[in-house]
C-alpha cells in the first residue's frame, strides 16, 4: 500500500505568531498573578484562610467582690460553665442532639430551633451549668459545641442581706440594690481573644490577645454583718409573734450617719432568682413611706422649742382629752389634764402635741420638717429610694397643721425617720447617710441647737421611764432614749380602724450616742399593736446586742430596768 502524500494544512504564519503571542501573556498573567497573591498580596490569602478558621472569643470580666465594713464577704462571683454552639460548625446527628439537650435540661426540639436558625455563628444553648454538667457535655464530643467561662453570682448570707444587696442577671449585670446602684464599678470590662479552630471547632492555637479583661471594683458596705444578723433575727421573730404583715428595721452609726444593718420581710433568697417576686424583692425601709405616728412629736417640740415662748416646763391643758378643730376631732386615749411639754412627750399626748403645733407659724414647722429630712432623698443612692410626701405649708389647714404634730397627714421612709433622729443623738446635727464603708465621719448640717437637742433627748429619755409609753425599750446597763409611735393605716380617703403602723425609734447610751434604731412593723394582727408593745422590745434586744458587739462601756447600772406597766400609746381619731 502506498504512504498517503495528501498535503496537510499549515496555519498562516502571522496566525501562529499570535497563537503563540496569546500563550506566552497567559503564562505571563498567571505568573504574575502568582506573584502578586504569593508574595506582594500574601496577607489577603492568610486573611481568607483564616477565616474559616479564626474565631474572636469573648472574655468575662471577674464582678468585684461586695464585702461589709470588717472584710467579709457578701457577694462573690464563681467561674461557671455555659454551653454554646457555632450552627455553621456543627455536624450532630439526631442521637447526639438528643443526649446534648437531656444533659443540659433542654427539650431536644428546642436545641434544633436555636441551631438551625439563619446565618447565626453563636447561640447560646445553656447559662450556667454545674461543673459535672459541663464535664458530661465535653465528653460528647460534639462539633461545633463549646463551653463558655462565665461568672455566677453568689450571696453567701443568703436572705440576710437580700434587700440592701439586691442581685444581677444571667449576664451578671445588677438588677436591684447596691448591685444596680454600683454597676459601673463593679462591672467591669470584658476582653477578648483570637483563637484558630479546627474543622470540628476545637481550639487549636490562642493567636494573640486582642483586649484584657478588666476586674471590677470590690466595694466595702457599711453593714456590720454580726448586726445585719442580729437585726433580722430579731424582726423576724417579731414579725411572726405579732403577725404583721410586714416589716423593716435600720441601725445607724449616730455618729457617723453609715448603715451598720437594714432588713426587711418578708424577704427572698437571692441565690434563688426563680422565687424572687417583686413583693418580697422591695426594700421597704427605703422604697416605701408610711405615716410615722407619735415618733414626729419630738420634732414639734423641737420647732416650739428653737422658736422661742415655750420651754420644756411649759403647760399645756389637755383635759378633757379631746380638741375639736373645724368638724374633725383629735382624742387621747385617756384623759390628763394639765401636761409639761416634755410630759406631752412622754406621755404621747395627741391634743398637747396639736396645741404646741397650733401655736407656731405652718412655715416654722414646715421648715423643721424639711430641714429634718422629711420630704427629700436621704442621698443613700439606693435606686429607687422614695422622698416621701411633706405638702407645701401655704396648703395647711389647722386640722392638718395639727394632725402634723403627730405624724398624720406626712409621709416618711423607715431610712429617713432613723437619719432624722440623728438630731438628737448628735447634738442637733442632721448626719448624711452612707451605705459604704467610711474612712473618716462626714460633717452632718446643724438644724437645731445643741440646747435644744439635750432638752429634747432627755424628754425621749422619760419615754422608757415610769409613765411613759416605751417601757420595753429599757436596756440593761444602758440609758435609752427614744419615741414610740403607732399610726392608723390609709385606707382609700381614710383611715382604717383596726389597721395599725406600730414603730420605734430611739438611740443608746443616752448620755453619749452609739446608734440610732428604728423599728416598723406593718399591721400586727395578734391582739397588741401599740408601738412600745410590738416595736420597742425589738429594739431593746437588737440594741443590746449590737453594744456588746461593739463594746460600748455601760452609762448606767446593770439593775436600771424599773418593771412598770407601759401608758397607752395614744391615737388620734380625725
């Protein structure tokens, strides 16, 4: 067979030339592209490469520690374990996603929900789990499932301390109390890291350090906490004997104006947050006002006093009980007669306190209540610490400039009936109020003169004496001055008849102030509601206790409590 000599077809050759000139640039721009990506551009490659894999994780900021005024601590944060998962990581099959969601307490449809939503890289699975918990969900293995470190709050004095405390959320940021008043500087500032993850999203490799956490701030109260326990002991075995449906109790330094205790009840747990109730979470010695009774007349007789006319000794006749004034009607409970001011005192006269009142200017009064504190902020920076209500005078009428002079017709808070009393106990000095931890005392304002505060604290002296209304505030080994006080509750436009605010406030040792107590029980319903029956037994013990504590020398002899009968705690029935 002959070979096939057929002529083959041979490209033009300009077009061989361009074939080839089309080549060699393509080789070129590969090349340089090459170059470009690999040397001049190599950071945008790495860039890409490691966003696959490079994670910025956050860091928790440790919460300052709250400790009272000697160290201890209130409330510390402990490292806990939260599970989260990266959705676009995660490979799980039903089996895994059901032994993940029985271990953390979850429905496993739920888990589903929260990982298949759209383009979510983090969600969180669940806060906060027991540290065998979270060893269990490690051992699970599961791509894409993670643990966080966080910080739980924890209130070692539990109860004790609730409401002065307050707590903080899930996030740990406060919620209520010194915990929201002081967020800022116990907060915090959280950090973060970048951290290179495998295809499974385990960590591989902790790249570099973006932001440090910052701690928050340690904070010291002012609360003593052998006090703090001592005063909610005491009130709530009074709260429960007297039935009462509420109650408060502050114990001030006198001479510094600091909170060395504060309990209310009812109360709530706070290491408990699923029962916490907005009822039992109020701290009502701040959040809510109630009207004082009897515990104002020593400021009455302060105000007569300091405007001049009218001396400790002065007369009043109050006989034959009663002071009828327009249609309204003022009554004592018994009948007197003639009465010294500082027997208006101790005897807690209603119509001797409504005749002191009547003769003095509404502005003279008015100006010794507000200059008491009453009607203003207290400055504690609590949130949500109440002013109370003191009317403008220009609005008096005689009847309520007289119902005024014992405690009718104003509205306090149990915090600013105590730093009231401060007058007395300090010389006629108003003291600022503190919730910290002080280095040094705080100069208080001058309201009254110390003649007048003297003259005024030995009237509240005859209070526990023969003849006076608060007998059960005696203490042994101490002198003790102070005022009962027993109100009838608001009830719509009136006053309800058998509903009673029954307090105590005083101060001890007499003869040179340690603290200032004040006590408030909220509709005792066993038989007894007088102020110096249900408060002021309170206050003695809580009293007592509190000066062994601090080893206040005694002022009097250890045999002073004289046994008498206590004089009625009179009302008025406007």
């Amino acid at each position: 067979m002959m070979p096939d000599f057929t002529p083959r077809s041979i490209l033009p050759a300009g077009r061989s030339r361009l074939l080839v000139a089309v080549l060699l640039l393509g080789l070129l721009g590969l090349a340089g592209r090459a170059v470009y990506l690999q040397g001049m551009h190599n950071g945008f490659l790495q860039q890409k490469g490691e966003s696959r894999y490079s994670r910025v994780i956050e860091m928790s900021a440790h919460r300052g520690m709250i400790t009272d005024r000697h160290g201890e601590p209130l409330a510390i944060s402990t490292p806990v374990e939260s599970v989260w998962a990266s959705p676009q990581d995660m490979d799980a099959t039903s089996t895994q996603i059901k032994k993940l969601a029985d271990l953390i307490g979850m429905d496993a449809e739920e888990v589903r929900k929260r990982i298949s939503g759209p383009q979510r890289d983090f969600v969180y699975l669940k806060r906060h789990l027991p540290p065998e918990t979270a060893a269990k969900v490690v051992e699970l293995n599961m791509s894409g499932v993670f643990l966080r470190r966080e910080f739980r709050r924890y209130y070692p004095a539990g109860e004790l301390t609730a409401h002065m405390l307050g707590f903080t959320d899930v996030d740990d940021n406060g919620q209520e109390g010194i915990e929201l008043a002081w967020q800022d500087a116990l907060a915090g500032k959280p950090g973060s890291r970048r951290v290179i993850k495998d295809r499974k999203g385990r960590i591989v490799e902790d790249v570099e350090s973006i932001r440090a956490p910052r701690p928050g701030k340690d904070i010291a109260l002012s609360i003593d906490s052998k006090i703090q326990y001592l005063a909610y002991r005491e009130l709530k075995q009074a709260v429960e004997a007297s039935k009462a449906k509420a109650g408060g109790i502050v114990v001030l330094d006198a001479q510094t104006g600091e909170v060395l205790a504060l309990a209310n009840l009812p109360v709530y747990n706070p290491n408990n947050r699923a029962r916490i109730s907005g009822a039992r979470a109020r701290n009502r010695a701040l959040t809510d006002v109630f009207e004082p009774g009897s515990t104002l007349k020593p400021f009455t007789v302060a105000a007569a006093l300091e405007a001049g006319g009218i001396e400790p000794d002065t007369i009043f006749q109050t006989a034959p009980g009663t002071l009828t004034i327009g249609r309204a009607t003022i009554r004592d409970s018994h009948k007197e007669g003639a009465l010294t001011v500082a027997q208006v005192i101790q005897k807690s006269s209603n119509v001797g306190s409504a005749k002191i009142a009547l003769s003095l200017p509404p502005q003279t009064l008015w100006e010794m209540l507000s200059h008491s504190g009453f009607g203003v902020s207290t400055g504690s920076g609590f949130p949500g610490e109440v002013t109370g209500r003191l009317r403008p005078y220009h609005t008096w009428r005689p009847i309520e400039q007289a119902t005024m002079s014992y405690g009718h017709g104003i509205s306090v808070s149990l915090l600013q009936l105590a730093r009231a009393y401060t007058l007395f106990s300090t010389e006629g000095e108003l003291k600022p109020i503190s919730l910290l931890k002080l280095d040094a005392p705080v100069a208080g304002e001058r309201v009254i003169s110390r003649a007048t505060a003297l003259a005024v604290s030995r009237m509240l002296e005859m209070v526990v004496k023969p003849g006076g209304t608060g007998p059960r505030a005696q203490i042994s080994g101490y002198r003790v001055a102070g005022k009962t006080g027993t109100a009838h509750k608001l009830e719509g436009n009136g006053y309800a008849k058998n509903r009673y605010i029954s307090t105590f406030v005083g101060y001890a040792p007499a003869s040179s102030p340690r603290l200032v107590i004040a006590v408030m029980l909220d509709e005792p319903s066993a038989g007894q509601y007088f102020g110096g029956v249900v408060a002021a037994p309170v206050f003695s013990q809580v009293m007592a206790g509190a000066l062994r504590i601090l080893s206040v020398p005694h002022d009097a002899p250890t045999n002073n409590i004289v046994s008498f009968p206590a004089a009625p705690e009179l009302q008025g029935d406007v």
